[in-house]
C-alpha cells in the first residue's frame, strides 16, 4: 500500500498537482500510518497565525506590487546612473544597485527582471558593453536582492526556521553587500576591456534624477534604519513601509490609481496565498518529521561519513543549490525544517545556515538548467536558454567564489548581528 501510495504520490508531481496539495496528503498520510489524529496537521495552521512576525509578508509584498506598478523602475535606473554613470562601469554598477534595491523591496525576482530589465538591456547596449555580459548582468541582478532587508525570503526563512528576522536581516547583509562588490568590481574590469566610455557626469540631471524620486529615496533609510535603529521590528517596518508607498505612489506621484488598488491588492495576495497554505501543510509534514526523528537519523547517517563540519557544508551547498533551483518558496517551507537541526548539531550558527541558504538560493536561480532567472530572463528578452547559459556563467563563477567565502568565514555573516547585539 505504502508503495502504491508513494508512486502515486510521485506520478502527482511530475503531472504538476499544486505542491500544497502533494504536502497536505503526504502529511496526513504519515500521521495516519502513525496512528495520529489527522488534526495535528490542521493545528499548524492555527499555529502559523499566531506567530508575530507572519503580517510582515502580505504587507511587504503588497507594497512591491504597487512600486511595480508605479514609475518607481524608471525613475530608481535615471537616480542610480545620474550617481555612477560618470564612473568607470558606472552604468553597470548602476543597473546592480537599481536591482538589488528594488528586488529587496519586491521580494520578487522575476518582478525585477520584468520591470527594470527592459531599462537596463538596451542602456547597457547602448554604453557599449557587450550582449552576452548585458544579459548576464540582468538575468544575476533579478535575485541579487534577495539578501538585502526587507527580503521576503529572509522573513520566510525565519518563520519557518524559528530565528528572529531582525537577527537574519543583520547576519545576510554583509554577504549581500559582498556580493554587490564583486559583481561591481566585475562590471568595472568589463567597462575597461571593452572599452566603455562613462557617462559625463552633470549636477543638472543628478539635481533632476534626485527630484524625481525625491520621495522614494527615503524609503530604505525608512525602513533598514528603523529596524537597525531599534524604532520598530519587521513586522511593524512591513506596515511603515505599505503606507508610505501607497500614500507616494497614489498621491504624489499619482502614477497608481486608487481604482487600480483592488487588482493589485488581489495579484499580490494570491502569491501570499498560495505562500501561506504551502507554508501550512509544509509545517505539518515537518512535525511528523520531528516526531518520527528524521533529522536525528540524518545527522546519524552523516556523522558515521562525514564527521568533519567544512566537509559537511560543501555537502550541504552542493545539496541546497540543486533544491532551490526550481520554486524557493517551497524549497525553504520543506528543506529548512530537516537540515536546521542536523546543522546545529555539527556546531554550525543558524544564522549562518540561513545566510548559506539565502546565498544558494540567489546562485540557484541562475544555475543551468532549471534556473528561473534564466527561463524569465529568455522570455523577457526573447534569446534560447543555451545563450542565457553561456551569459551568465562568468557571474555564476562570481557568486559560487562568494558562496565559498561566507561558508567558510563565517564571520561574514555573524559580524553584523554581534555587533548589533542582536538575540
């Protein structure tokens, strides 16, 4: 029976039933055969709505929704070229920051690769610098975010990993910022090979660019400097952060219309949505897995292989990038629950291991041949995967370089909360 079940359960999933779905039934299933209630798996539902921090994510992603929407991409690419385009690969380093900022703030990266991707592909062009590094740099970009607060996944992270997010936003900050530099010192080494002219720096159209956005340059002093500061927690900075985008972007700037306001409210909770009933039946499965002591028997499996801790998180990188290529928020409800304690017990941070994942998933998804950055990036720029493939594969190489360092110093990434005095 349990064979039949396990095929069938298996067929489901390369048929594509909704992973909720797979989850729930795959959780019922196992308490069942344990001969437990099936209600244990509805208690975690009640449980998820009790935890604090689980407002920061509709509102967060709400407030992306509507700077998506907004003129908020054209006018973020104008800010950050009038400020670095005089520079040496400034326009690239540009595009990099532009990305990154509003990736974090989105929480999406296929919304970054849509909105800015078709700014930035023919300013690139137009510097001079090449297709294949344009490309590249676009496809990198879409997640590059993804580290930096008020990321999505980094509050996802800490829900389902049980840490506090203000620990998290701390401890995958400075590996973001790391990974900032070295794809800007990439860009820079480009600009000269191929030659690259910057762009003449003009007080006028910085002055212009500045005006332009003038009220949403606060907006991540706003929200980073008040959970830094200690002015409210994340929870608190998600509803900050949804007011005063809804207020900028409706009656200031007037690029998003209040009758606009339904349609947007319902296209960012139906991703809540599906992210809180994935995240619920996910966390059912995950306490018949701590019952049945799954990751005791793992750490047991590894420990009589692998008993040296670096040898274990090559292991771990090599597993978590192949996971998190396809659907990452899948990847952190079902794989953090198993590998946290397995973790722990070979001494390694959990805010580390949730920068190491954070990290993975940003490589992941433009790893060949599952990538999602490389499937969005062919469609948005209308260019067969294989030279997707080709065209990012110098990035690759860079964000596998800073994966190594923060694995390996882990310093990187507990500095920041240390310092901080976060708990």
């Amino acid at each position: 029976m349990t064979v039949l079940f396990l095929a069938g359960f298996g067929i489901l999933a390369l048929a594509g039933a909704p992973v909720f779905a797979l989850l729930g039934a795959l959780a019922l299933r196992l308490f069942s055969g344990a001969g437990i209630d099936s209600s244990a798996v509805i208690i975690e539902l009640a449980r998820l709505a009790s935890l604090p921090s689980l407002i920061a994510i509709p509102l967060f992603t709400f407030a992306g929704y509507v700077l998506a929407e907004s003129g908020a991409p054209r006018r973020l690419v104008a800010l950050a070229e009038a400020l670095f385009g005089w520079l040496p690969g400034g326009v690239a380093v540009a595009g990099l920051c532009a990305c990154a900022l509003f990736t974090a703030f989105t929480g999406a990266s296929g919304v970054t690769i849509i909105a800015l991707g078709g700014l930035l592909f023919p300013l690139l062009r137009r510097q001079g610098y090449p297709e294949p590094f344009a490309l590249g740099l676009i496809s990198t970009t879409g997640s590059l975010g993804l580290l930096l607060p008020p990321s999505l996944p980094i509050i996802l992270y800490s829900l389902v990993g049980k840490i506090s997010v203000d620990k998290l936003f701390a401890a995958a900050a400075v590996p973001g910022l790391l990974l900032l530099a070295a794809l800007s010192a990439y860009a820079v080494f480009m600009a000269g090979k191929e030659g690259v002219k910057p762009v003449r720096f003009s007080r006028r159209t910085l002055r212009g660019a500045a005006r332009n956005a003038l009220w949403e340059i606060p907006l991540p002093f706003i929200i980073i400097g008040g959970i830094y500061g200690g002015l409210f927690p994340a929870s608190e900075a998600a509803a900050v952060m949804a007011f005063y985008v809804v207020i900028v972007e409706t009656l200031v700037y007037k690029d998003v219309r209040w009758s606009k306001m339904p349609e947007i409210a319902r296209q960012s909770m139906m991703l809540v949505g599906s992210i809180l009933i994935v995240l619920g039946c996910a966390l059912g499965l995950t306490n018949y897995l701590i019952d049945a002591e799954i990751p005791g028997r793992i750490f047991a499996f590894l420990h009589q292989r692998i008993s040296d801790r670096w040898a274990f998180l090559a292991l771990l990188n090599a597993f978590l990038l192949v996971v998190n290529m396809v659907e990452i928020f899948s990847a952190i409800v079902i794989v953090v629950p198993i590998i946290a304690p397995v973790a722990v017990q070979y001494g390694i941070d959990p805010a580390h291991l949730g920068a190491l994942f954070l990290l993975n998933l940003e490589l992941g998804y433009m790893t060949p041949p599952l990538g999602l950055n490389l499937f969005l990036a062919s469609r948005r720029f209308d260019r067969p995967l294989p030279v997707l493939y080709r065209a990012v594969a110098p990035f690759w190489v860079l964000l596998l370089a800073a994966l190594m360092l923060v694995t390996y110093f882990p310093g990187l990434s507990l500095w920041l909360p240390g310092l901080l005095r976060i708990p």
